[in-house]
C-alpha cells in the first residue's frame, strides 16, 4: 500500500470516528502527518454551546493498519 493511500484511509478514519463521536456532518482535517509508524491526524469540529457557534480542535491517532490508538477533543 502506498503512503499517499495510507494517509488517505487514516484520514478517513479519523473522520469517520469524529463524526460518530460528535455525531455531525461537518468535519475539517488541517493536518494529515506521520510520526514514526502512526498517521496523526488533526481538525476543527463546529459545535453548538448555548446558541452560540465554538469551534473544537480533535486529535485522532491511526495506526498503520487502520485501527485508531487514541482520539482528543479540544474547545478552541
């Protein structure tokens, strides 16, 4: 499998557990970076508190075989 592929599938799995997690549509992946054998993939969510828009940073770790290690939210 080739790196860019591998980026791409860590990509979509972090997305695909965020959107489970936060339960939402929206998703943006700002940065796709490996660290030794890991995809570390981070975004922004947006979420509702109290009326008003926030946005909250997440954090997901993917290893090389697609399995997610660990995932991090943040509010901004």
């Amino acid at each position: 499998m080739s790196t860019n592929a591998s980026q791409t599938i860590a990509a979509q799995v972090a997305v695909d557990v965020v959107k489970k997690r936060k339960n939402i549509e929206k998703v943006d992946v700002t940065i796709v970076e490996r660290i030794q054998q890991d995809w570390i993939i981070r975004g922004t969510v947006p979420i509702d508190m109290e009326g008003h828009s926030w946005a909250e940073r997440f954090e997901v770790v993917v290893d090389p075989k697609g399995r997610v290690k660990s995932v991090d939210f943040a509010l901004l």
